[in-house]
C-alpha cells in the first residue's frame, strides 16, 4: 500500500508541477506578445518618416530636372517659373 500512495502522491505533484508551468508558459508567452505588439506600435510612427521625405526627395530630383531642362534650353523661363510653381505647390 504505501508504494500506491507514493505513486499516486507522485502524479499529483507531477499533476500539479505540469499545471503550474502551462500556467506560467501562457502568462510569459501573453507578457511577449504585448511586448512585442508595443514595439511594433512604436516602431510603425518612426517608418512613416522616411515615407514623407521620399516625396521631397522626389521633388528636389524634379526641381534639378526642370533646371537641366532649362539650362539646355528646352524650357524658357517661364514655362521653368510654372512648371516650378506646380511641383511647390502640389
């Protein structure tokens, strides 16, 4: 008799030590997610800078364009100062 009780004292505890560690295992793994959705979170604010100054970038290669344009004669002044006015403005 005194070995089945010690078996059965045995898979209890082992019971009990096996349900605690799941206990354990999902907060650790729920304390992770959220820490990770947080960085995400602020990690997205600093991707969308560089996506605003891809357009500026893009401006200033049109700027440089329309003056290659200008400097070999293909675009007048004015049609330079309009097409200048566009890109600022838009």
């Amino acid at each position: 008799m005194p070995l089945m009780r010690r078996m059965a004292r045995t898979a209890v505890v082992a019971g009990t030590a096996t349900a605690v560690a799941g206990g354990v295992s999902r907060r650790q793994s729920q304390r992770w997610q959220e820490q990770d959705a947080q960085a995400q979170g602020d990690a997205a604010p600093a991707a969308a800078a560089p996506q605003a100054a891809a357009p500026q970038a893009d401006m200033v290669t049109q700027l440089k364009e329309l003056a290659e344009l200008k400097d070999q004669g293909i675009l007048t002044d004015e049609e330079f100062a309009a097409q200048k006015a566009k890109l600022l403005a838009g």
